[in-house]
C-alpha cells in the first residue's frame, strides 16, 4: 500500500513540476546565473561595446532575454549593429541568429521558447525581436528608423 502511495505523490510531484515550466525556482535560478555567461560571451566578441543586457523575463514556456543599447544615441547603435552584422556576414551568419543561437545554447532551452529582443534608446527607432519556430527556423523582424543617411 505504501509503495501505491508514493507512485501517487511521485507522479504528482512530476505533474507539478512539468505544469511549472521554466518556473521552478532552480531553473530560474539558473537562468539568472546564466545572464552573466552571457554577458561575458558578449564581451569577449567585443559586442558589449554596444549591447548590453537589460533584464530577463522568465514565463511558464518562455524566456526573453532583453538586450539594450549601451551608446549614446540609436544612431550609434545603427552603425556598430551594421558594422557587426558585417562581420558575422563574412563568417556566413546573421548578427541576429549568431545572438539568439548563444542565447538559447547557454540557457540551455528549445528555440521556440525563446526571445531575444535588442531595443535602442527609443524602440519606436530600433528594435530587432528573434524568435525561435517550432520547426527549427529562426524568425527576425527589424524596427530600424534611426536618421543616419547611408
């Protein structure tokens, strides 16, 4: 009777945890402690000259992760993003895929429950939200206004 019982509370306990999601305080815990992996990862590419990291925002089947513009103006930004992109273009990659592919590889989570959102200074003048598909594929949409004339 004693071993019924416990496979009762066992799978209940299993079913709590999994209705949970990314909720349960360790895997929160463990996000958090993943920010400044992050963090260092975007400093030894040298792109924390103009990202850094703004706040986490963890949901049941979801993590965002929101990255912010360290420069002076969205103009700026504009610039250091174009000349990044134009280096992850000569290793063949997207600014925005190698970001999200970093994001999701060092929090450890499936793509299509991950969000990397970049906002300037205004997000009415840049904004670039990555978002992961459930069939593997990477989804970028850009906000880019800033008045630089190219």
């Amino acid at each position: 009777m004693l071993k019924y019982f416990l496979l009762i509370i066992i799978a209940f306990s299993t079913l709590s945890a999994k209705a949970q999601g990314f909720l349960e305080p360790e895997t929160k815990a463990f996000f958090e402690a993943q920010e400044q992996e992050y963090y260092d990862w975007l400093k030894l590419n040298d792109l924390n000259k103009f990202l850094e990291i703004n706040k986490l925002k963890v949901q049941k089947n979801k993590v965002s992760l929101y990255l912010k513009n360290s420069l002076q103006s969205d103009d700026s930004l504009d610039v250091a993003w174009d000349n990044a992109q134009q280096k992850a273009m000569q290793e063949g990659q997207k600014l925005g895929e190698v970001l999200f592919k970093q994001f999701i590889h060092q929090f450890e989570i499936p793509a299509d429950s991950a969000t990397l959102i970049i906002q300037g200074r205004s997000s009415a003048m840049f904004e670039i939200k990555i978002e992961g598909t459930a069939e593997g594929n990477i989804d970028i949409k850009e906000k880019i206004a800033t008045s630089r004339v190219s």
